[in-house]
C-alpha cells in the first residue's frame, strides 16, 4: 500500500479502474441541475450557460483507455445525477479524478470524507494555488 497523508491507499501499479467526474454539489434536493463547473471556475459565480462538453476529462480518459485502465466518465450536472449514482462509481473506482474548482471546495472535502480510502487527484488552472495546509487538510479527511 501507498500512503496519502497518512491514509493507506492502493498503490498506482495496482490501479485498474479509475473514474472521471467534473465537480458537483451536494445539497438540497442532491441533483446538480443548471449550472456550468467549468464556467464558475471561471466566473466565480454560479451563472447558468448551458452544458459544455468536458473535453479535458474526455482527453485523459482516452489517455487512460489506450494504456490498459477501465474507466467510467461522469458530468453529474449534465447529466442532472443524483449523488447515489456518483458515489456508486467512486465505490467501483480504484483512483478519482476530478478537476478543481473553488465553488466546489466544500463539496470535494465532503465527497473526500466518503472517499478516503481512493486515490484522489485534483487537478486543472486552480489546483496550485491553494496553500499547502489547504490540501493537508482535505487529504486528511
């Protein structure tokens, strides 16, 4: 085993099934309805614009599937999913990827906390710049 901050994880040689999920929110109601992640993180705001393909994620899925991995693909507010559908595929997943996106920072610490025992990669513009205690802190949920 690998260890994340202290949590045992699956090492990345042991690493079959990974899932890509463009970030989403948990609330009331927990259908994620309406609003574009990727022009909030660009925004700011939660402006409804219509849905954008996600192309980035499309891009290391392909990666992935050309080099042996299963992987599973969600936009949960494309999609209008329900959050059980998400956590089912975190649960069939050996790693995560998510991008990063500031709106959602409360989210991906609770999604984290369901999550701890996956390998959990947050990546995209903001990802770097959060301070280090930030990432301590959701890597240790």
């Amino acid at each position: 085993m690998a260890y994340d901050y202290g949590r045992r994880i699956m090492k990345p040689d042991k690493i079959k099934r990974v899932l890509l999920v463009n970030p989403f929110k948990y609330g009331a109601g927990i259908t994620n309805i309406g609003v574009d992640p990727v022009v909030s993180r660009h925004s700011g705001q939660e402006i409804k614009t219509g849905i954008t393909f996600p192309i980035g994620l499309a891009y290391m899925a392909a990666m992935l599937l050309k080099n042996g991995y299963e992987v599973r693909m969600l936009d949960p507010i494309a999609e209008k999913m329900h959050v059980s559908r998400i956590h089912d595929a975190a649960r069939w997943s050996d790693a995560i990827i998510m991008p990063f996106s500031v709106s959602h920072m409360k989210d991906i610490k609770i999604f984290r906390g369901h999550f701890g025992d996956k390998l959990l990669v947050l990546g995209g513009g903001y990802s770097n710049l959060y301070r280090t205690s930030f990432w301590l802190r959701i890597m240790a949920m």
